[in-house]
C-alpha cells in the first residue's frame, strides 16, 4: 500500500499529528501495534474495572490554548473540560497540607502557615516566578533560586517538579521550572479523561478518510537506492509506502534503535542517545469503597513521604502521587477506582527480565513499600481499599515496546531537557510525543504534532 504519510504509532502525538493531516486531505495511513490507539495515556482495563493512568493533570484547555486551536482545525467539538481551582494537593511528611489553588491570596496564606520557618521566601519565591529573566534563567538551574528558603520547602517544590516535568530543583532548567510552577497556571479536567481526547481524534482522523491499522506492528523503515526512507516495513513482511512523510511516534531511542536503524543512526546523535535517560513508572491500581470515597480529597495528592534531608532527591522513595476517578466499570456499574504511581529506575526492572520468579518477588516487594507509605500519607484510606492490579516498567514495556517502559519528559546526564533538540537525520522523517516534546504533559505533546503537521502540510 502507498500514502503520503505513514504515522507510526498511536499515542496522543502520533494521533494528533494524524488527524490534522487527514483534515487537510492528506492520504495518510496510522500504523499501531496494539488492538487500539491511546498509547500510554490509554484507559487501562483489568477485569471488569477501568483505571486512568495519568495524573489527571491537564493544561492547555483555556480560551484560545491549544486544544481550542486544534479542534477548530479539525472541525470537531472538543471534548468537554473544567478550569480546576484548586489542581491538586502536596501532602508532606509532617501530615501538613497545602493546596494548590489560583486563588493566590489563598495559596500565599497556606505557604505562610506550612513554612513558618521560611515564609517571607517562599511568598517572595512564588511572587517572583512571573519575572524570571529568560535569559538569566536558561543559565541556571531552578535550584539556584532556592537558596533562601527552608530544606522543606526546597522538597516541596521537588515533589511537584517531578510530578509534572520529572526532574527536581537540582535537575531541572529554570526557565522550565518557572513555567510549571506558576501559580497562575491554569490546570484542568477532562470529563472522560484522558481516553475522552484520544477517542475524539480518533474519531476525527477516521472521519476525514485517514486509514487506522491496528495490531501493525511496524519493523524498520524501508529504504530507496539512494538511501532515502521510502516508507516503513511491517513485522509480516508488508511494506507500506510514505511519499511525502513518515512520523514516529515511538520514543526517541526506539525511533533510532528500531526505524532508522543503529546502522543509520549518525554517531553524534547515537552519542547523545546513550546520554538521554527518562523514569520509569510504578503504578497500583486500586477500587474503593464507597464508604472511604467522601473523606478523600477530591483532586490528586501529591503525597512526600519522606524529606531525604542532605541527600539527593530520589522519587523513589520519597513521593507518590494517588488520584481517585470516579467512573464506569466495564458493565456500566458505577465505581470508584484510584492509581497510585511513584517513579522507579526503569533499568532496574530489566536486569533480570529472564527470571519471572525474580520480577514477580520485586513486584510484591515494590508493593508492600508503596501501600504502607501510601497508608502513611492517606490514612483516611483504612481499610477502604483493594487492590487490583500493579504494572511496573516491564508491563509498559510489554504494552507499547517503549525503553526500558520509560515514561515522560526525557533528561540527559548534564540534568538538561533536551530530547527536542534531537532533529531527524532525514528530511522526510518527523519525531513526535513525551520524548521529544518542547514542553511538558498531553498538552506539550499536542503542540509538537502540530507543530509537525505544519510542517509537513502548511495551513493555506
């Protein structure tokens, strides 16, 4: 078969970048292993229950923000979604909580009385976010801008920093920081979740002709004489031709490990990929009674369980982030159900991926640390909760074939964010999604795809 333009893989960017071009007419051709598309943003079954595996943590949803920009190009209505004044809550070590709300006069009085021991810094701290200098900032890292505060609130901060762009203060980039934590910034929810945004460019892509198929796995890129991809080869053996544009919507060590080839690959950016690393996740999936269900806050809880005082931040063992969804099983009952999700070292899942017995002990082990730090943090959860399910990086790895079932925002060894800057050896080959994405979350990943799709298909 021959399009113009081959997508491989169906995630949120990948779906993006699909639908905008098949609105534009493009011939263009979806290409995704598994049974449907979503990627690791998917709803995820387990029984008769259904889980979300994000945050629930949105952006870009606002009047004239990305989502509003997308669909008006694609014709459709856009999924329903609600301004959430108060985005989630950072429970700490010592039970205090602090929520964080827009309304500012309200967030300053909650960091006045969580750290007395800093306050004037900390009000100064978030005040002063608005007015970091850009080119000050690209120089320095966050943590520089801490300096004058508490150990405590340095933690507070690092918890949240890992939560929406994984890395912490020491790690992350200024100007990246600053962004995220604004306490301006708006956060929403999507009635649905995330699914309810994948189902709609789904549908959208279907609808303006574009061809989805699913359970194709793609093997490597097809080249011409002239060494030019000329299209992608599927694992049964199908060539499938891209005249125009192929776009990988893989991460970034899969799309030059597998597509392009390590052979292809040229040796300064291979260099640089053995650089790049990204957290792996470990996720619980719970039900909950319906008698625990009024006594939980109602936005996610960004729970530190632990300050680490004079050592380095490790998310490991010092965070989780706990979310309860209210929803649908799969029979149409109404439930209950929460993920938890703390950061892991994905490499670590891997050194004994041979030995099931091996996993299946680090399973249950990873699950008995995570469930009493969780208890610690939520008590109000008793004995009002089960457990379903767990998957560690080796079940995202298992589900979509990323690295080592790395998520998110990638780093290099220097702590910089710099995935985005890796560029296509080839004119005709576009990257897409969390790997490379200029900014953070769903919201980031969507602006990249439009970003591409005007690229490959200019409006007007």
């Amino acid at each position: 078969m021959s399009y113009e333009v081959v997508v491989v893989g169906g995630g949120v960017g990948g779906l993006t970048a699909a639908a905008l071009l098949a609105a534009r007419g493009v011939n263009i051709c979806l290409l995704e292993r598994q049974s449907d598309v979503g990627g690791c943003a998917a709803t995820i079954e387990h029984g008769r229950h259904r889980f979300e595996p994000t945050h629930g943590l949105y952006c870009g949803w606002e009047a004239g923000g990305i989502y509003e920009r997308l669909f008006s190009a694609l014709g459709t209505t856009p999924p329903r979604a609600h301004r959430e004044s108060t985005a989630y809550v950072i429970r700490l070590p010592d039970g205090i909580e602090v929520p964080r709300t827009i309304q500012i006069e309200d967030f300053e009085a909650h960091l006045r009385s969580a750290f007395p021991e800093c306050a004037p810094a900390t009000i100064d701290f978030y005040r002063g976010l608005a007015n970091f200098n850009k080119l000050e900032t690209d120089s320095k890292t966050f943590a520089a801008y801490l300096s004058h505060c508490s150990q405590r609130f340095r933690r507070f901060v690092d918890v949240q920093l890992l939560t929406l762009v994984q890395c912490s203060a020491n790690d992350c980039g200024a100007q990246l920081a600053t962004s995220v934590l604004d306490p301006q910034r708006e956060f929403w929810s999507i009635e649905g979740g995330a699914q309810t945004l994948i189902a709609a460019l789904a549908q959208s892509f279907k609808q303006s002709g574009g061809a989805l198929r699913l359970n194709s796995t793609a093997l490597r890129l097809a080249y011409g004489s002239n060494g030019v991809p000329i299209g992608v080869d599927l694992l049964s053996g199908e060539p499938v031709i891209a005249t125009r544009a192929i776009i990988s919507n893989l991460t970034i060590w899969d799309t030059y490990g597998k597509l392009i080839g390590p052979a292809r690959t040229p040796r300064d950016i291979s260099s640089r990929l053995r650089g790049l690393r990204a957290w792996g996740a470990y996720q619980m999936f719970l039900r909950l009674n319906n008698s625990v269900a009024a006594s939980l806050p109602s936005r996610p809880v960004l729970a530190l369980t632990d300050w680490q005082e004079n050592q380095p931040y490790n998310p490991e063992d010092a965070q989780l982030i706990f979310t309860a969804v209210p929803g649908k099983s799969t029979d149409g009952t109404e439930q209950l159900s929460a993920t938890v999700s703390v950061y892991t070292n994905a490499d670590d899942w891997f050194s004994f991926h041979q030995d099931h017995a091996a996993h299946e002990e680090r399973d249950q082990s990873m699950v008995e640390r995570v469930w009493s730090r969780m208890h610690r943090a939520i008590p109000e959860l008793g004995d009002g909760i089960e457990l379903i399910e767990t998957a560690t990086p080796q079940t995202f790895y298992e589900s979509t074939r990323r690295r080592f079932g790395m998520i998110g925002r990638v780093t290099s060894s220097s702590g910089s964010t710099d995935g985005d800057a890796m560029e296509s050896p080839h004119p005709n080959v576009f990257l897409v999604g969390d790997t490379v994405a200029g900014s953070s979350g769903l919201d980031g990943v969507v602006q990249s795809a439009c970003k591409i799709a005007n690229e490959i298909a200019p409006i007007g």
